[in-house]
C-alpha cells in the first residue's frame, strides 16, 4: 500500500489495535541503498510489532537493503511478490517475479543470510495464464525449500497486462478454497491469507478453517475502528475495544510533536478521516479534516473543530 502505510498511520493504527502486526508500505531496495534512509526507515517504537515490505530482484541489493535496515530494529522482513503495478513490473519486481521462482528462491536466500530477523513473502497464487492449482504448490515449495517458513498468499491471481492495480484487486475471482488448501498440503507453513476480506468476522471464520492469520489491507485502512478495533478483543483477550475518542486523544502528542518539528497536518490527518465511520457526523469529520488539514498552518484546533461537528450530530 505505497504511499498509504507509512509511520503516520501505523502510529495512528497502533492506537487502535496494540496487537496487530502492521506492515510498512513497499519501499524498493535500491531506494533504501541509496535514498534518504531515515526518511523512509525510522518508525516509532510504539509501532512493534512491524514488518519492512521490501521490493526487488537484485539478490545482492535486497541483501544489502536488508543490511542497512538492521539496525531500525524492524521485527520482520517481506518480500512483497504481489504487486501488479506498471511501475513495479517496469523494475521486474512484484508480482512478475511469480514468473521466475528459481530467481525469487536466490533473492530470499540472499536476504535471510542478511538478516537478524525472520524473511517473509507475500505472493499471489499466480500471475496471468498460470494455472494456480498447479503454480500455487510448486512456488511455496520452492520458498520453503529457500527457507521461508511465513507466506502471505493473496488469493487472486494478479494479471500483469490488460487490468489496473485497483481491478487486479476486484476482477480476478478469489479462490480461498485453494489458500485453504495450501495450508492442508503444508501444515509446517505459517500461511496468511489476504484479499477480500472486509471484517474480523470473516478473519476469525477463515482462522477457524484453518488459516494461521489473515491479512486486511484496504478495509482496515477505510474503517479502522470497525476492522483494527475488536482485534485485541477477540483475538487477545482485552477486555473491551478503544473508543475512537480515545484514539484521538492518544494521536494528539504525536501530532503536535511532528507539528513542531515543522510537519504538516494533513501529512496525519489524512490518516484518519475514517476513524469515526459508520457514526452519525462521520461525512462531516472527513470533510473537515479534508478541506482544512492541507491548509498552511492547520493545528490540533482542525480536529478539535472536526470532533465538535461530529458530537453535535450524535456521533
């Protein structure tokens, strides 16, 4: 989720969920070997546990990005195997590596020789012509045989020509049966399955037939007190969910230190516009915050003005 998940809304969806593994959007390895590499690394402690999502298919680059993030103190590291995007193909990574499994296996080997932490990849079950029933089981295979012990298995295929990246999130059909079937042929696996699933209702329901854990991309992005909320309760025993007030108040020291360090902020704010969805003044707290947060010299005063709107409604 490029430009979506970055330490701004992963402190804001820390909030909400303290339990929740949350990922970093993708960053290239070549932008971490030679970008501005604070900027695009450093998170906030609160943030664990988290997960780097690296892009690439250089073996000798993830490594040395793998290298270089060390010491940020990540607690996992994805090889993202699933985007679809022109720009991602443009640089032979994401989801067109599924088309070469035997240079995937050399990539993920070189990054766990780096790495302190555990390797991971996210992938989808297959990519264009590809018959997933028979692609699907041959790259897991071959990422275990690499030493991958954690997939993340969008259950689309990704079709590389001919659909946008938000229709390769809709169109091609999704196939559970055969995530949930993968799980079966490799019980050593820890397999999460990812795609179309919009509550923690249909995330515990999916657990229950047998998947480790399930990842929620969008939805949780969306409505973040309805997906993130009920998941320390359901699934870590608290006793109660956070109130979105609550969160609020939580966000305010984080706001107003990256204020005064000369942020912007709209750069967190745009983060939130979903915290108070499905209650009455909801559409009020997103215009708000959406006409009046990219404004020159916005404050904490935007969003105290925001939640004002939204309790005169009964929200």
């Amino acid at each position: 989720m490029i430009d979506w998940t970055d330490r701004h809304c992963r402190f804001f969806h820390r909030q909400i969920s303290r339990h929740a593994h949350l990922y970093t959007e993708m960053i290239t390895a070549p932008a971490v070997i030679h970008g501005p590499r604070d900027r695009l690394l450093a998170h906030d402690d609160v943030e664990h546990p988290v997960a780097l999502q690296l892009g690439g298919s250089d073996p000798a680059q993830l490594a040395q990005a793998v290298r270089l993030a060390a010491p940020f103190g990540y607690d996992e590291i994805n090889l993202n195997l699933g985007c679809p995007s022109d720009r991602v193909q443009s640089g032979c990574f994401g989801a067109v590596l599924m088309k070469d499994p035997d240079l995937v296996a050399r990539c993920l080997e070189a990054m766990i020789a780096a790495s302190p932490v555990e390797v991971t990849a996210k992938i989808r079950i297959g990519v264009d012509d590809q018959d997933p029933a028979e692609v699907l089981p041959a790259f897991l295979s071959r990422l275990r045989d690499a030493g991958v012990r954690r997939v993340i298995v969008h259950a689309r295929k990704a079709w590389l020509q001919g659909l946008s990246p938000r229709e390769n999130r809709e169109i091609p059909p999704l196939d559970y049966g055969l995530v949930l079937a993968m799980k079966h042929a490799f019980p050593d696996l820890h397999l999460t399955l990812n795609g179309g699933v919009t509550s923690v209702a249909q995330a515990e329901a999916l657990i229950g037939q047998g998947m480790d854990a399930v990842m929620i991309g969008r939805a949780a992005y969306h409505e973040p007190m309805a997906i993130l909320g009920p998941v320390d309760r359901v699934f870590h025993g608290a006793s109660a969910d956070r109130e979105p007030e609550a969160v609020l108040e939580a966000m305010r020291p984080h706001i107003a230190a990256h204020l005064c360090a000369g942020g912007r902020l709209h750069q967190i704010s745009r983060h939130m516009l979903g915290l108070f969805h499905g209650r009455p003044g909801a559409r009020l707290w997103r215009r708000h915050l959406s006409e009046q947060g990219p404004q020159a010299g916005a404050g904490l005063s935007v969003l105290d003005d925001a939640l004002a709107q939204v309790r005169r409604h009964g929200g």
